[in-house]
C-alpha cells in the first residue's frame, strides 16, 4: 500500500484535474445539445438559455448525479479482484479518465457527435480487461446498460410520439386551439415540474442530508407540479397575443404559449443532462478519492465525498461559460426548423427518460435520447425534414466509440504504469 | 469545436420554400391582369414592360423550384412523401412557365383581342387567376398542416379549399367554352391565322386553372396517405 500512500494526494490531485477537465468539455460540448432545441426553435435566446443552463445543470448534477456516478465508481467492475492492487485500480481510473478525455477532444476536433457515457465505459471495461481479465467486469451490468443505450432512445421516443399526439388532440385539433393551449400547458408544466422534482427528491436529496419517504417526496412533488403550473399559467396569461398574426387556426399565438413551456423543459433538459451526464467526469475520480481516502482499502463502505459533485458541476458550468456559448451560438444561427410545441415534446421526453434514467443509476447517453424523442415527434408527421444520414453517422460514431475508449484507456494504463513503476 | 454535429439531424423544412414558390408564380399569372390591360389598349411598349415582369417572376420561380429539388436528397424523413413534393413543385412550376408563354406569344405577334370579347375575355382571365390564387392559399396551409401533423381540422380546411378550387377550375371550364362560341361568330371577319392563334391564348389562359387544379389534386393526394 506504500504506493496509495505515497502518490495519495498526487493521485487525487491528478484526477481531480482531468475529472475537471472531462467536466469542462461536457459543458462545452454536450450542454448545447441539450439547450440547442429550445435555442434553435427561437424560444430562449442564448443568453437566456446560458443561464438556465448554468443553474440547472449544476443543480442536476449536484442533486440528481450521485446515482449514476455510483454506477461508474463501483458498478462496471468488480472492485473485490483489486484489493490486493488497490495502485492498479486507482492508475486504471486515472486511464480511464484520460482516455475518455482524450476520445472527446479528437471527436470535438473532427466534429463527431461521440458521447461521454459511452466513451467512459468503454475505457472503463478496457481497463479492467488488461488489468485483471474478463472476470472483473460485471457484464450483467454493463449488459444493461449497453440495453439501456437501445432502450432509452426508443422509450423517449415512444413517450415524445405520445406527448406530440396528445397536444394535436388536446389543442391543435380543436376548435380554439390558444384557448385549449392557454388551458392545458400550465398541465404539461405540472407534469415536468413533477417528474423533475420526484427524481431529486427521492434520489437526490439524501446527498445533502435530507431523508425522506417515498410518500412525503411523491406529495411533495405533486405539491411543486401544482406551483409550478400555477405559475406558468400566469406567466401565459400575462402574455400578449397578436390577433393579426393569425389566420383561422391561430398558431402563432399557440406557439407562443409553447414557448413559454419551453423555458421550463429546458431547465429541465439541462437538469437531466446534468444529472446523468456529470458522473462521466466524476465517477472514477469519485472511485479514486474513496481509495485514497480509506488508505488503499477498496470495498470499505464509502460515501461519496462532499466535494466531489460540486466540482463536476462548477466544471460543466465554466466549460457552457467560456466555449459552450460559441456553440449555442451556431445552433442559435441553425436552426429554426423546430416550433416550440414540437421542441416541448422532445424535450420533455428525453428530459424525463434521462433524469428516470439517472435516478435509476443507469449511465445513458443524453443526446442519444434527445435524437430518439425527435424521431419520435418525426414519426408523428410534426417535422419538417430529418437529415436519416446524419443519424446513422451518429449511431456509427457511438458504436465505435466503445472500443475506442477501451483501446485509449489500455494504452494510457500501460503509460501510466511505466511512469509510476508498478 | 463542434457540439452541432447533433443538429444536423434538422433538415431544412422545404414547406416554406413551397409555399413561397407558388406564391410567386401566383403573382406571375397575377401579372396577366395587367398585361391584357395594355394589350387591348395596344399599348405594346408598356405591355413588354409587363411581359418583362412575367418573364422575371417565371426565372424567380425557376430558380427557387431548382433550390428545392436540391434540398430534398433521397434519406431525408419527411412527414410527406418525397415524390409528391417534387411532383407539386414541378406542377407549381408549370404555371409561370404558361404565364410566360401567354405574355410571349401576344407580344410576339402583337396579338389584337377584339374588342367584341374583351369584356368576357378579361372575366375568363380573372376567373382563371382566382384559380392560381386559391391553389396558393391551399398551399399556403402546408405550415398548418404541418402543425397539426397532417391531420385532423386542418386537413379538413384544406379539402375544403380543393374543393372551391374544383368548383373555379369548373366555372373557367364553361366560361371557356361560352369565350370560344363569341369569337367562332366574329372569326370571319378576322385574319384566319390571329383567330387560330386567339383560340390557342384562350386555352392557355384555361391551362392556367387546369395547372393550378392540378396542383391541389397533388396535395390531396399528398394528404390522402
């Protein structure tokens, strides 16, 4: 254990920084997929969506991420085959780390749409391979979660399809459409407040010190679902209409109401993103701290350390504030192919099948979701055009991902240990 | 950096560009009011101004039908079919193109109306006019349709206006017919090749309607799946 003794605070201190870093570009990269629909559809400008991103990303990840980060600290390998090896375990996530990194950066450069879950786990399990061997994956968990990645683009597929159906039947097809619009989006708000506020109160809220039943969170998630309805139904009701705008069925003015839901499904966008997407960055360095911290003990019973989720929130925040804005920005200038009762349905699909996903602990891609609720609306006949081509680019670049981060995280392992003599 | 490789999956939506392509060539069969005017005035400077008009409206409508082709590869998902949206913007396109050839042909020969049928003859082209200006609101309401996902209400509207477009298309039909019977009784008395060539306008000037039915019977088809 002299080696965890020794390099102890280096250890940690390295991968806090590349923990950060990985944080950093999430918030550069990936935090613009998650806010580019409302950007795109002209419901938020960048400056607006910047902000909300920043609080709820950070909220998300703060309050929300400690499921999924658990997963990736202890849930993809079996810690039991490093006890005796506690360096190796702590140099393989430090890998893992720089790997995924690494993938990140070339795939931004090149302008691939990678995502970090995969790239993580994918180093993480390429690690653990060379390591030790096939043994010290758990491959019933990561068989889930590699279901997951099939399961969740469908599901928020299916539920944005439903979503999309519903608002054509509770108010585009009908005879006042912005009276019904005025009438039930203050319920579709109700209902992202309540499965935003559920996930954190259940999942979320025991890192901060507040236990609570199951009863207690779901009433008082329907508590906030109310408020938050309220609320928006006044923000609709102060909002000025255009008569002129409008030919007989009045859209102009419904999207407008729309738009004012979409404020709220892009905070809840980012939260989920937040959520999920933070324990990419963290996960192994939460696994690196926790040995550290137990002097090279791996199993130990460890809570996850206080700082840790700040960190990975404060990084996704500075990464969306310094090169996350250029990105809005080009999605700003995009497109404006969307209106904002199609975004809301998007939105709120993948927004729910991600923070569910996050509260279950289950590492998901957010955009792999967001592209699977688009669809959806697609599938509805609510889209103009989608690009079928770009979407296959993205499922292929998400495929290769995985060995890619195996391969980087086995080649910066075996650098590492050469460094580090062991 | 690049976090919009993403947004690609958004294609460039060609119901727009749709609807402002028809509403060009709407404006170039619009275009006709005008020109007629000065042709039975036999004003033939200011009537080639306007064909002037025609002809730039026609390469407009040109150029955008051409934008639009290119912008519906094959591997896009669209909430139509790809081939009926070409199919529209080709029949769309069609309308211009008469218009240009109606303005072209008069001023090619200096065409004199007589002045027996001028009255129904400026009738029949308003009438046919009204036919290219419904077509253009019918397909003014692609974006309501696309709103509404291509059904319901909305769907219902539109058919609504394909059918008043049939019942225009029908009237220019019979007003046609009452047009040629007028200049069969005063043909004698012209110049046999500018009756021929008289005959041949009033049909295109019906092409025109027929043009713009045909347009709405894409779009019904279009909606039908």
């Amino acid at each position: 254990m002299d080696f965890i003794a020794s390099y102890g605070t280096m250890l940690v201190l390295i991968a806090a920084a590349v923990g950060f870093f990985m944080a950093y570009g999430i918030g550069a990269n990936d935090v613009a997929n998650a806010m580019g629909t409302s950007v795109g559809s002209k419901a938020l400008t960048i400056k607006q969506a910047i902000i909300i991103a920043m609080i709820f990303e950070f909220a998300g990840a703060y309050l929300a991420g400690g499921e999924v980060t658990s997963t990736i600290r202890k849930g993809i390998i079996d810690a039991s085959y490093f006890t005796a090896t506690p360096d190796i375990f702590v140099l393989g996530m430090i890998s893992a780390l720089f790997a995924a990194g690494a993938w990140l950066l070339i795939a931004s450069a090149l302008g691939w749409p990678v995502s970090t879950t995969h790239s993580i786990i994918g180093a993480i399990i390429g690690f653990a391979l060379v390591a030790v061997g096939t043994d010290a994956v758990t491959w019933s968990k990561v068989g889930g979660i590699v279901g997951s990645w099939i399961v969740t683009p469908m599901l928020s597929g299916i539920i944005a399809y439903f979503i999309f159906m519903s608002s054509q039947r509770l108010i585009f097809d009908t005879a006042e459409p912005l009276k019904n619009a005025k009438r039930f989006v203050p319920i579709y708000m109700g209902l992202a407040g309540f499965v935003m506020s559920l996930v954190t109160i259940t999942k979320g809220l025991k890192h901060i010190g507040i236990h609570m039943g199951t009863t207690e969170g779901i009433l008082l998630s329907v508590a906030i679902a109310v408020v938050v309805a309220i609320i928006g139904k006044i923000v609709i009701q102060r909002l000025k209409y255009d008569p002129k705008a409008d030919k007989e069925m009045q859209f102009n003015n419904v999207e407008k109401v729309f738009g004012v839901l979409m404020i709220l499904t892009a905070a809840c966008m980012a939260f989920a993103h937040g959520s999920n997407d933070v324990a990419n960055a963290i996960g192994p360095l939460a696994a690196v701290v926790g040995i550290v911290a137990n002097d090279g003990v791996i199993g130990a019973k460890s809570e996850l350390v206080w700082w840790i989720l700040p960190l990975g929130g404060i990084g996704i925040v500075i990464g969306l504030a310094t090169l996350g804005k250029n990105v809005m920005k080009t999605i700003g200038e995009g497109i404006t192919h969307l209106t904002p009762s199609r975004g809301f349905a998007a939105e709120l699909a993948a927004a729910s099948t991600v923070v569910i996903a996050s509260g279950t602990g289950m590492p998901i891609s957010t955009t792999q979701t967001l592209v699977g609720a688009v669809l959806g609306v697609g599938m509805a006949r609510g889209i103009g055009a989608l690009n079928l081509g770009v979407i296959r680019n993205i499922v292929v670049s998400w495929v290769i991902t995985l060995p890619i981060g195996a391969f980087l995280a086995i080649a910066i392992f075996f650098i590492l240990r050469t460094i580090f003599g062991i | 950096m690049s976090g919009n490789a993403f947004f690609g999956v958004f294609a460039k939506s060609p119901i727009k560009p749709i609807e402002e392509h028809i509403t060009k060539v709407h404006e170039a069969s619009a275009t006709l009011m005008d020109f007629f005017q000065h042709v039975f005035k036999k004003e033939w400077q200011q009537a080639e101004q306007v064909r002037l008009q025609i002809r730039t409206l026609e390469r407009q409508a040109d150029v955008m039908k051409r934008d639009i082709r290119i912008q519906l590869p094959r591997g896009l998902f669209l909430p139509v079919e790809r081939t009926d949206l070409l199919e529209l913007i080709t029949q769309q396109d069609k309308i211009a193109n008469k218009a240009k050839d109606i303005a072209g042909r008069i001023i090619g020969r200096e065409m004199d109306i007589p002045s027996e049928i001028q009255d129904d003859f400026l009738i029949y082209l308003s009438r046919c006019i009204d036919a290219t200006k419904q077509a253009s609101n019918a397909i003014n309401e692609l974006d309501e349709l696309l709103e509404t996902g291509f059904r319901g209400r909305e769907v219902i509207l539109v058919e609504k206006m394909l059918v008043e477009l049939d019942a225009i298309e029908q009237d220019t039909d019979e007003m046609q017919i009452k047009l040629r019977r007028q200049l069969r009784e005063i043909e004698g008395e012209m110049n046999p090749i500018d009756a021929m060539f008289l005959y041949k306008i009033i049909e295109w000037v019906g092409d025109l309607a027929d043009i713009a039915e045909r347009v709405g019977a894409r779009l019904e088809l279009m909606l039908a799946r």
